[in-house]
C-alpha cells in the first residue's frame, strides 16, 4: 500500500510544479485538467503525511518509555496508546482513499419513483418521498428538475423522474435504489386502519452521449397531444414524445413541456441513463455472488426500507439501523440514514479489498 502511495506522492508533487509553471497558467484546459487531477490526489497525500507525523510522534515518544520518572514513563505510555489510535484510524482512512473509485460517484443522476403495491397511498407516499429527496438536495445546494411526473387526483405521484444535478450526487443516493414500505393509517381509510403500501426507487447516474451509444435508426419517435393539466396551449398541441429504444423495447415519454424540442430532449436525457443501468446491471450481473452481498444487488425488487408512521419508525433492513425520527428524515435530514450505510459498504469493501460499486 505505502509503495502505491509514494508512486500518487511523486505524482502530486510533479503537478505541483506543473501548475506553477507560467505556460501551464496561461493555458486554462491545462490548468484546469492538472488542477482536477492535483484535488483528487491532495485528499491521499494529506491523509498520508499525517500517518508519516503521527508515526514520527510515536517514535518520538518511546525513549521516555526508559526515563527514570515512573510519572513520565505512565504519561508516555498513555501518549503512546493514544497516537496509535490515531495511526490506526489514519490507516484506515488511507486504505479508503486508495480503494478503486465508482466511475458514477462523481455523477448527477435521475431518481425515479413510482408506486407499487396499494394504490391511491401509495402514489402518496411517492409524493413524501418525492419532497424529502427534494428537501435533501436543498440543504446539499444541489439542483433539482422534473423531467416527467404522472399524478393522481389526491396529489400523490404514480411516477416522477427527477435530475438531480451537483456535486457527487451519485455518492451519495445510490443505496436508495429498492423497494420502500410504508406502514401508516390512510388518508382515504375510515376505519383507522394501517395499511402497507410500497414505493419503488431508482437512482440512475446520468449518462452522456460518450458513455451509450444510441444509432437513431435504433429509435421510433412518436409525438401526440398531451392529456392532463397544462393549459389549453398543452392540450391542444401534438409537444408530447414517445421514444422507443427498438432493441431493447425501452419506451420513455415526456409532455411537461409546452415544447416538443424540450421534450424530446428530456426524454433522450431518460433513455441514456436507463440504457446505461441496463448495460451496467447486466455487467454486476456478472459478478460473483459474494461480491454482490457486499455492496447489495441494487435489485428493485429489493425492501430496502420501512417507514412505520404509528411508531415514528424507519428501518433499514440491508444493515438493520432502527430511526425513530421519521418525521426529521422525511424533512430531508437523510444523512442520518445515508452515513451509516456508506459506512457500512467501506467497511465491507474493507474486508473485501475491492471498490464499492
């Protein structure tokens, strides 16, 4: 491991003297390229020159294990545990760092929802976790855009597909993807009674035109008058696309827009990155079953969740954490569930000496 990181240190210091170099300033597409590789490195090379002065303090530190003062060898001692938690703590760090990077962490992504199983509540229960995931992205300063929505009558969603754009989106949602339950008394239930009612979730990293190629031979396009809200503007005009992807059979439609240009271009946006889960599901598909346990399928089929409404309850089944603070979590606070999964995934990865993915 120390091999591979003074082989990254080189490499830092080279950029260093890159970026210093006048030529490389007056450069902007140099300077910017070196300065992204220079910020991804700084994380390593920081990590790893606190171990090598924490391993300095330590050795620092035994001579006064001999010291005739029975006092100072004890607070020698202690110095000693002490720092070698701290070594132990920063090795594990750099054991992180070093682990092979997700190709999607640094990504934007499209979240869809849609209802499952128990019909007008659960479209509503959509609609909660719509405004929580939205909520989230707010106290992140990321942006959110609805690329298409399906309501009911109640205001609940029979499916959304939102583009959350930022800074390492992907990073961050991607263990959301999965079947969450819902248990609470309905809004629509006279009897006072709980129901269960599922929303299923799917985090797509957004996919560019380099990463699927799609030959526009392979697509049939349809465009039709919208249906629903809108405006008379809306309904009247054929702004609403269809695309078919032929191979696989994918359809994706978009009318939100007045445009049928936007549209189209939106329900391109979708297509690419249900085309780029396909061809990277059937890649993990491929991957041993151990591995796969490690990180979890990603399977939509998965409960990942259980939002217990008459116990305030949240629960999640992959690493059994138990929240009693659905209310603060539904308000966009999802790092309280987010950052013991992340944990739980590196160490796993840990254990396994491989990349999360």
């Amino acid at each position: 491991m120390f091999a591979k990181v003074k082989d990254i240190e080189t490499r830092f210091e080279a950029l260093e003297e890159k970026l210093a170099q006048p030529d490389v300033l007056k450069d902007q597409k140099a300077y910017q390229k070196f300065m992204k590789e220079h910020s991804q490195l700084s994380p390593i090379i920081e990590n790893f020159r606190r171990y090598e002065a924490i391993q300095g303090e330590i050795e620092n530190s035994r001579p006064l294990l001999d010291d005739p003062d029975p006092e100072m060898r004890k607070l020698a001692r202690e110095e000693i545990e002490a720092l070698k938690a701290e070594l132990e703590d920063a090795e594990r760090h750099l054991t992180l760092l070093l682990l092979p990077k997700d190709p999607n962490d640094e990504k934007n992504i499209l979240l869809e929802i849609r209802a499952g199983t128990g019909g007008e509540e659960a479209a509503l229960f959509a609609a909660d976790l719509f405004r929580m995931y939205c909520r989230y992205a707010e106290l992140k300063a990321w942006r959110t855009e609805i690329l298409s929505q399906s309501q009911t009558g109640m205001g609940g969603f029979k499916e959304v597909v939102i583009l959350i754009t930022g800074e390492r989106v992907y990073s961050r949602l991607k263990y959301e993807s999965g079947v969450h339950r819902v248990q609470r008394v309905p809004e629509t239930e006279a009897q006072g009674r709980i129901h269960t009612s599922a929303v299923t979730v799917a985090v797509l990293p957004e996919a560019e035109e380099i990463d699927v190629q799609i030959e526009p031979e392979d697509l049939r396009i349809d465009v039709y008058r919208s249906s629903g809200c809108g405006g008379q503007h809306v309904n009247t005009t054929d702004s609403a696309v269809r695309i078919t992807h032929l191979p696989t059979g994918l359809v994706v439609t978009c009318q939100d827009e007045k445009s049928q240009h936007k549209n189209k271009a939106k329900a391109m946006k979708v297509l690419r990155s249900r085309l780029l889960d396909m061809e990277q599901t059937e890649q993990q598909s491929r991957i041993s079953e151990e591995r796969r346990h490690m990180v979890g399928s990603g399977d939509r089929s998965e409960r990942i969740r259980t939002y217990n409404f008459p116990q305030g309850r949240i629960t999640d089944h992959r690493i059994g954490l138990t929240l009693y603070k659905i209310e603060t979590v539904l308000q966009g606070e999802l790092d309280l569930v987010i950052e013991p999964l992340i944990n739980h995934f590196q160490t796993e990865a840990l254990k396994q000496g491989a990349s999360i993915h």
